[in-house]
C-alpha cells in the first residue's frame, strides 16, 4: 500500500511519497521519507521490496553525488533517468533483481524545464506529465487525466496533489500515515509543508 | 495475460510501396489493462532510410534499441557508411539469437530502402532472430492478429508514398481500436528515396 | 611463478626504434618477390614458386590463398607466418563478419583485421612479430547506386567503368599489410627480395585505367624482370580479382547465386599468358 505521486507544472516538479513503512499488515514507522536527492535539482522517490528500496536509492544517490564531485557539473534529470534505468535493467537479469519502483523528478537547471520519469521494477522507463505508482495508480491516474494541466502553478499542483491523496484516503483499506511532499524548482529541492490530519469522509 | 510479450502492450506494422516503404506503431505503455504513458514511440531511426521497430516489453524495446544504437554507430565509425537495411537485419537476426536461451522479449521489424538499388525491404523476427521476409507487410505486437486483417484487406500492389500513407495509418488506427493494449497515438514514417516524412496520429485517447 | 609473467619481445630502443619489428621486415626483404596490380575491372596477384629441389613437387606449393570468395592474399617473408595468418583472415572473416551480417567482409575491413593481428604480435607477451608483408586483393560490393557513380564521374570528365574500389563506390582494392600492423592501399606494388627494383618497373608500366589482361601482361613483364629461375606455368603462381567465376560455383541455375570474383589462375593458363607475352 505504498503510495508515489508525481505531478510536474510550469517551472517545477513535485514528489510526494506516503511516510508508512509497512512490514505485512504492519506499520513500522510513520514518518518514513521515501525519497532521496540525487543533486540539486534531482529528486527521486522510490517503493517496493524492504531493504532492496533504500539500498538501489542509496546506490544510485552515490553514484549521481560522485559524477557531480568528479565533473564539477550535475547530470541532467534525462540523463540521470536513464542511468537508473541501465542500472535497473542490468539488474533485472541478474541472479537477484532488484524490486523497486521508482518516480524521478526534476527540473533542468539549464533550462528550467521541468521533467518527470517514471520507472518500474521492470526498468521500464516513460517520461510522463503526472505519475504514480502501486494501488494509487488506479486511483489517482483518473484524477489527474482530468485536472492536469502543462502549466499549472505549483499552488495548483498541491492542490492537484489534495485531490489525489483525498481519494486514496478515501479509497486505500489501510491507513498511509500521510505524505511525504517535496518540490523540485529551478531553486533546488524544497520541502512542502502538507496537512495530512485533514480528515476525509469515506464515500 | 502475463506473458511478457503482452503486459506493455503495443503495435508496429510496416509496407511495401512503389519505391517507397512505410513503418508505424501506436504509443501506448501499459501495465496490463492500466495505461501509464501515452508517449511511447517503438519506432528507432539507424540510418538515412533503416527504420527499426519494436513490440514487446517495454523494458527490453528500451535495451535493445539502444543496443542497436550502439551496434550501428560503431558500424559506422568502423566501415565509414550507413548500414544497409538488409544488412541491419542480418545484424538484428544474430544479435537475438545471441540470446537464444534468455531471449529479449521483443518482435522487431525492420524497414528501409536498399541504398544500391532503391528496392523497398522490410522483415519481422521473432524473438530469436528467425528472419521473415515479406513483400508486403509486416506485422507485430499485441495488435498483430488485427493487424493481418486490415493489412489484408487494404494493402494492394503498387501504392504511391501517399496511398500508403493512408492504407498503414487506416490498417493500424483501425486495427489498435479492436486492441485493449494498443492505441493512444501513432508515429507513421513513409520512406522514398531522398525524404523521409513523419506523421503523428493523435489516434483515440480512450 | 615463472610462467605467471610474460613480457613482449618486442620493446623500444633507446632511438625509439622497435628493432623487433625492423628484423621482421628483413626477414620479409629476404622473401620471394611477390607483386599485385590493380586494373580497372580487377586485381592480378602475382610471385615465383621456388622449389628447393628439382624433386619437389610443385603442384602441392602454394603461395596465393582465396579467404573469401573476392580477397585473395599473397606474401613475401616465412612461410609458416604466412599460413597462421591466412587461418586467422579465414576464420575472423566469419566471426566477425559474415555470422553476424550475413555477408562476407569489404576488403578495407579484412585488412584492418589481419593488421590488427599482426599488432597484436608487436606488443604482447611472448611472441614475436609475424616475419610477413602481405598483398591482400578484393572485390567491394559498395552501396552507392550506380547512376550516382556514373554521375560523379561525369563531373570529372573520364570515361572510366567509376569503380576503382572501397567501400561505397565498390570496386577492386588492393593493400600491402606490414609485420607492424601498418597497410598501405596501392594502385600497384611489390614486396620482398626485389621490391625496389620491381616497383620502379611498375611505376613505368602502370597507367590509369589499366584493364584486368593488360594488369596480367604487366604482372608478368614485371616478374621477368626479377625473376631468377625459368619461368613457366609450375614456377610462376597467380591469383586475379576479375568478373564472378561462376563455372566455379559448382551448380548450375540457381538464381541469385553468384560465382567467386578471386580466383587462381591454373598453369595452363599462366602458360597461355606466357607464350604471348
């Protein structure tokens, strides 16, 4: 019952992840990040098999902080999407595959166009305007069909993303325990302060 | 259902012309019956008229485009020419069956011009490199069963670059409706001698 | 421990010389002459067979090799050198060429790989360099069409057939491999004991747009001029890139095939050259 959410708008691009870390029916922890910066204007936001997540984001972190430090100059969010994606592909025919789902976002520091990659477990690798992935997927996807336009603000995009998380509350049989919510600007990555006591009335 | 060639879905066909060919595939990336991505293109570009296209899993059409992309520019540092679309597809053909036994889940089809004699080409594979040669279309993907018939019913000998323009785009819109897994746009190249054209179909978005 | 470390023979001299390589290349100005010519609508390799003694049979020695159905190959130097590399051009012309594309390697590509073997000798452990120079003749099949050849021709103002080789126009191509890996493309050469002096002879016979028989009569002339024992059909060997051969094919009617453009010539028909020379 992981939830990714990825919306991207005029001049940023926001990742939210829900903060549950759940074993079996079991909620471990209530205020897990899900995410990982990959420099400044890169973030990713991961779910799927424990220990596999954090230890492929963690990896893929490494290796995008040493380019930077190597080549004085950071990938770009396209370039970084389909380094993971080699990564991930190679490791898909391997003895043990890594089982991680993945949303990148970003916003090209050039540019400032902003960008979003979603990836599965497969390596399948698409770059989309809004994203999401497991159970929320069903939910979600609709919802932003609908409301989601290319330049939207960023107050719009949240507003977008309350939307959404609305509806998983709504709909998910176990509670998510809220969400983690980040931007990515052309200012960097910024932490968004998001209500998730907002108390929403089943259908 | 879960047969690997079948949880992305997708579509490519491609055709024979008078001194032209043409190759085109849908743009949809799915997982099963939920559609992730609206803009994904299975068609790849080796040269000034070698077109590849690529059903399958989505994951392995990424790898073995760029495989290919790979192959075909050390080609071409190393021979100081563009490939020739027969020879690309000899090159297809033993670069899957490379992985005979772990095989790519991929059903390629290649199209081009002959540089030498300006013959149109094209010919599919399965996923283990069995070359088959066709004189007048190809057909690949989740699509394919509805592909053969539009292809049957519509292609004749002998169109010119804008009837075949029409009768590839017909055959795959049409075919793509009957088609949960394929659809949401479509990228069509008709190839003549000294133009290549590029066509985006907005197609049905539902 | 011993065998754990292997050094390469080959190393610099304080000059920067290889001298490695420079024997190597004495070995091959040791060698039988051997000469190729590059004509318009073909290549003639040509080199004496010196036998050793008037007992030994001819017809078994042979210096020219076919290594694909349009490159043919011939050498100056060690014999035994010469025979590891033909093994080596036979075989990466099917690994790495013809399994992957289905077709048989341009010349220029062949070449490049027999130089790279020849490299490899220079700079790896426990080997010495090939005691070889090759002349390596062939057929490209191109892929320009050929109006757009005729066209460019047009441009310069000769009248010629316009292929005169490579990889995209198509055509003959002949090259010199050296035991340094280097080669050379040539209009026309020799290699070994008398290259200088045949070389000289070539540069006054050899005119441009020179056909296949008039490259053969030139091939011959050039030989006599260095030869030192008899010349006839048994001690003179020659290989021509020409038009398919399709009497050798081997089968008659089946569409599409197409017959071996390298060929060797039999001593019946060196003799015939001969006697009209």
């Amino acid at each position: 019952m992981e939830v990714l959410l990825g919306i991207t708008g005029q001049d940023f691009t926001l990742i939210a992840a829900s903060k549950a870390a759940m074993r079996g029916a079991t909620v471990l922890k209530a205020a897990d990040d899900k995410t990982r910066s990959l420099n400044k204007h890169t973030l990713m936001a991961f779910s799927g098999e424990a220990g596999d997540t954090v230890q492929f984001a963690e990896y893929i972190q490494a290796n995008a902080q040493l380019y930077s430090m190597r080549n004085e100059a950071d990938l770009s969010p396209s370039a970084l999407a389909h380094f993971v994606r080699g990564e991930l592909a190679s490791s898909l025919r391997s003895r043990k595959p890594y089982n991680v789902n993945l949303l990148l976002g970003g916003v090209d520091p050039i540019t400032h166009k902003s960008s979003l990659y979603w990836l599965d477990y497969l390596a399948s690798l698409a770059p989309v305007p809004y994203a999401a992935h497991g159970y929320a997927q069903y939910y979600c996807l609709s919802i932003l069909d609908k409301h989601h336009h290319p330049d939207i603000s960023l107050e719009q995009g949240i507003k977008l993303l309350n939307l959404c998380t609305d509806e998983l509350k709504r709909r998910l049989p176990i509670d998510f325990k809220g969400m983690v919510v980040k931007a990515v600007t052309k200012d960097g990555i910024i932490d968004i302060e998001f209500d998730d006591d907002k108390v929403v009335k089943s259908a | 259902m879960s047969s690997p060639f079948s949880i992305n879905g997708g579509a490519c066909v491609a055709m024979v012309g008078k001194d032209c060919v043409a190759i085109a595939c849908d743009l949809r990336l799915g997982l099963q019956a939920l559609t992730v991505s609206n803009n994904f293109p299975k068609i790849f570009q080796y040269g000034d008229n070698v077109f590849l296209g690529l059903t399958g899993l989505a994951t392995d059409v990424s790898t073995v485009s760029d495989l290919f992309r790979y192959k075909v520019n050390m080609y071409r540092l190393r021979e100081e020419r563009q490939i020739a679309p027969r020879t690309f597809a000899n090159l297809v053909s033993s670069s899957l069956y490379e992985k005979r036994f772990g095989p790519w889940f991929v059903s390629p089809v290649v199209a081009g011009l002959d540089p030498k004699t300006g013959q149109p080409f094209i010919c599919g594979f399965d996923s283990i490199g069995c070359i088959d040669f066709a004189k007048d279309f190809i057909v690949s993907g989740t699509a394919s069963e509805q592909l053969f018939g539009m292809c049957e019913s519509l292609w004749e000998p002998g169109l010119d670059a804008d009837q075949l323009f029409e009768t590839i785009s017909q055959s795959l819109l049409n075919a793509v409706d009957r088609d949960a897994l394929s659809g949401w746009g479509a990228h069509v190249y008709i190839i003549e001698k000294d133009k290549v054209t590029k066509r985006l179909l907005k197609g049905r978005q539902d | 421990m011993a065998d754990r470390y292997s050094f390469s023979l080959t190393t610099f001299s304080p000059s920067g010389k290889l001298v490695q390589i420079e024997y190597a290349l004495n070995a091959v100005n040791q060698g039988v002459t051997a000469l190729g010519i590059k004509a318009t609508n073909g290549i003639v390799l040509a080199t004496e067979k010196k036998s050793s003694s008037p007992l030994a049979d001819p017809s078994s020695l042979s210096k020219i090799s076919l290594i694909t159905p349009n490159i043919g190959m011939v050498y100056s130097g060690m014999g035994p050198d010469y025979r590891v590399l033909v093994d080596r051009a036979r075989k990466v012309s099917h690994t790495g060429y013809k399994r992957i594309y289905n077709e048989y390697p341009p010349t220029r590509i062949l070449v490049q790989d027999v130089a790279r073997v020849m490299q490899e000798a220079t700079q790896s452990g426990g080997v010495r360099p090939y005691g070889v120079s090759l002349l390596i003749a062939g057929w490209d099949e191109g892929i320009l069409p050929e109006e757009e050849i005729e066209a460019k021709e047009g441009e310069e103002g000769k009248k010629l057939s316009g292929k005169t080789g490579g990889i995209l126009k198509g055509g003959p191509m002949l090259y010199q491999v050296d035991p340094s890996g280097s080669y050379f493309p040539w209009k026309a050469t020799a290699i070994g004991k008398s290259a200088t002096t045949a070389k000289t002879f070539l540069e006054k016979r050899y005119t441009e747009g020179l056909e296949l028989e008039d490259a053969v009569h030139i091939a011959l002339l050039t030989l006599k001029e260095t030869i030192e024992g008899e010349m006839n059909g048994e001690t003179i060997e020659i290989g021509i890139v020409g038009p398919p051969a399709d009497h050798l094919l081997g089968v008659e009617g089946v569409e599409g095939a197409v017959g071996p453009r390298f060929r060797k010539l039999t001593p019946q028909e060196i003799e015939d050259y001969l006697t009209n020379l």
